[in-house]
C-alpha cells in the first residue's frame, strides 16, 4: 500500500513539471515565430514568411494616427486610417524592394495557454536605415499540427516623418 501511495505522489508531483516543460516549450517555438518574421523581412525570405500564417488571407489591420492621416491625405485624399491589408502586401514591399527593410521588436509579451497565444509588442520599421513609422502590434496564433500559426495581426502606425520615433523604440 505505501508502494502506492508513493507512486501516485510521485505522480502528482510530475505532472505540474511536465505542464511547465511544455509551457517553456510553447514560449520557445513562438519566440521563434517572432524570430522568423523578422528574420525574414531582413533577408527579404518570402517563403518563410509565408509560412509563418495560418491561411494565405487572415486580418491584417492598421489603424493610423490622426496627425499621420492628416499628413497623408494631402497625398493621397482617398486614403483611410483603418488600413484592412494582407502579409501578401507587406511580403510583396520588403521582397521587391531594393532598399535595406527591418522591423524592430521591443517588449515583446507573450500570453498563451497550449492551444492559442497572444503576441504583442512594440515595433519600429527602418527602410535604409531610416525609420518610416512605429507603433503598437499584436498578433494571435494557434497550435496547428504541433506549429505555431499567426491568424489575425493588428498594429498602430504613427508616421516618422510626423512623430518621431521614440528614443526607446530605436
């Protein structure tokens, strides 16, 4: 009997390990995704970019600042704050373009249980060295086939140009 009791306590005691193993495990692999997205955009990789996202067309959605849209429209009048576009967009800029693209990512946060997370961060983006805009970004994921998939980005933009990007966001 106590050979038992022994065993189920040593049971008991591992499961909460095995669930934390997991969970450290599950904040590596979507680091990694966080990782790849920015890797990707330097070495302007649009076939892992492409597989970093769950379908070929998920909500991809700016909204951008009231100052930046002013500036904006005296370009291009048309032109709305709230930006519904696509990572095929975004792909197709940094993977045609001659220029040198990088997004930086500060405080990135991670939230997430085995199933779906929750990424957000700071962002910065620099197009030869020079920042074009900043803001606010999250993502949602989902575990699909033991990989992480993004399926939904927002972000805020606020134009360079019109506010500067911050000190901490450089």
């Amino acid at each position: 009997m106590k050979k038992i009791l022994l065993w189920v306590l040593l049971a008991l005691l591992t499961v909460p390990a095995i669930a934390q193993i997991q969970a450290d495990q599950d904040k590596q692999q979507i680091q990694a995704v966080v990782e790849t997205f920015r890797k990707s955009i330097i070495n302007k990789d649009g076939e892992s970019f492409r597989q970093l996202f769950l379908y070929d067309s998920i909500p991809w959605i700016g909204i951008t600042d009231d100052k930046s849209m002013a500036f904006v429209k005296k370009y291009y009048p048309d032109k709305k704050a709230l930006d519904p576009s696509s990572y095929k967009d975004f792909m197709k800029f940094f993977t045609s373009t001659k220029s040198k693209v990088e997004e930086k990512f500060y405080h990135v946060e991670v939230v997430n249980d085995p199933l779906i997370a929750s990424v957000t961060f700071d962002y910065s983006l620099w197009v030869d060295d020079k920042p074009q805009n900043w803001g606010k970004e999250s993502w949602e994921l989902i575990k699909v086939d033991g990989k992480w998939k993004i399926f939904f980005v927002s972000y805020s933009g606020y134009l360079a140009q019109v506010t500067p990007v911050p000190d901490n966001l450089k």
